[in-house]
C-alpha cells in the first residue's frame, strides 16, 4: 500500500528519491492504537508528533461542563500537529475516532526535515498553510450556513481530501462517524444532526451505510453546500510513484 504521508508530501513539493526513502526509513515503526483514544490531552507536555498512517483523529477541545468541540479531522497521511513539539503544554487534545496505525516521531525528525531537507520543509509549510485555511473554512461553514450545508460541506472537504491520498471510489469513501461526533463537530444537538441528514439522504445527496458514504453526484453537493475546495490546495496535486 501507496505511504499516504508521501503521497501527501509529494502532492505539494516534489520529493526526492533521497527524501523519500529517508521518510519511508521514518515512518517504519508503526503503533496500533485503539479507537476512542487520545493520543494526546490538553495540558499535557508534548514530547512527540503524531502521523496518522491509517484511521481517523480527531482535535478537539472540552468545556469545564464536559461539552467537547472537534475542530480537526487527521486522516491517513496527516501529522496531528506539527508543532505541537514546540509547545510546553498542550492546549488542545488529539483522539483516535477509529483504530489507527500511528507513527510516533521525536522533535529530532521534524528538526532533520525542517533545517536539513528544503523540498520536505515547503511541504510541511504547505501543509501547515492548508491546515490554517480549513479551520478559517470551518468558522465560516459553522457561522454562515445551516445544519444541512454544514453537514454536506464536511463531506466534500473528506472526500477531497480521501481522494488525495488515494482513499475514494466511486465517489464514495469509508466515514465511521457517529451523529453524536458531527454534533460535537457542526456546533447541533444530535436531533438536529439526525434530522439534517435525513434531509441530504431524501435529497438523494448522499446515502450513508455500514460506516460509509456514497455520494452520487460530488458536484451537485459541493452546489448545495457551497463548497470551493481551493483552500485545500489540492490542485497543486500531481502523480507519484510510490
């Protein structure tokens, strides 16, 4: 299987032969974490950067009453958080949503990848600026359109996002997510997330089945939910060879 770190990568700066089969070298030692994990809690002293191989992570914040906010989805290929190395304490949490096989680096390896390796540094800046722009997306979707476009917008994003990295057939992808955590994610009570997509599936916009979904027509949904996806900058895309 394709590594979906370089596919990213490599979707944003050309890779050297070198480079890659240094990353390849890198992301070798795989963990297996269970799903509803966290990786990481807020307040924690981070000393490691997670790289989501495969499943699907989650950033998120709680309130003092209990009240979780999902700000970030990592899928396969996405570090957690760049920085986070940087950081003497955290001020957000990373969980697992789905059993995933991650990747621990120290501060050594993005220190090697930013300073020593140019072509990976203008990837990982790439990726840091399209992380920058989701989440000015995300307060946009959840303070401009209703619950259903909200809903159908983060489909779109995944499904660009899946199709990158080579995670897409037919339109459809796998999507384990439960309505509670596209409640916590939309800023909706569940009733409203239960309700909106009955909306998009009467719509016959998306159908939803066995933790997948299958979208007839991507751009007539990208139509209703208003989505650009030029914020992603996956139009810089190109073949690779892994």
């Amino acid at each position: 299987m394709a590594n979906p770190f370089i596919r990213k990568l490599d979707g944003f700066e050309k890779i050297h032969d070198e480079d890659r089969d240094w990353l390849i070298s890198m992301t070798r030692n795989v963990v297996e974490v269970e799903a509803n994990r966290d990786l990481i809690r807020e307040g924690d002293n981070p000393e490691i950067v997670h790289l989501v191989l495969e499943g699907l992570a989650v950033r998120y914040k709680s309130t003092l009453e209990g009240r979780r906010h999902i700000f970030a989805y990592m899928i396969p290929g996405d570090f957690c958080d760049l920085h986070v190395a940087l950081l003497r304490r955290m001020d957000h949490s990373i969980a697992t949503v789905t059993p995933c096989r991650v990747v621990k680096l120290p501060p050594a390896v993005i220190i090697e990848m930013t300073e020593r390796r140019p072509s990976l540094a203008r990837a990982l800046w790439m990726c840091s600026l399209v992380d920058e722009a989701t989440l000015r997306e995300w307060l946009v979707n959840i303070g401009q359109r209703s619950a259903s476009q909200r809903i159908a917008h983060l489909f779109c994003e995944l499904h660009v996002r899946m199709k990158a990295v080579g995670l897409t057939t037919d339109g459809g992808f796998e999507l384990p997510l439960t309505q509670e955590e596209i409640a916590d994610t939309m800023g909706l009570s569940n009733v409203h997330v239960n309700r909106s997509l009955k909306e998009l599936r009467y719509a016959n916009l998306v159908t939803l089945k066995n933790e997948m979904i299958a979208i007839p027509n991507v751009d007539v949904l990208k139509r209703y939910s208003s989505f650009d996806p030029s914020y992603l900058h996956i139009e810089r895309t190109r073949s690779v060879r892994i």
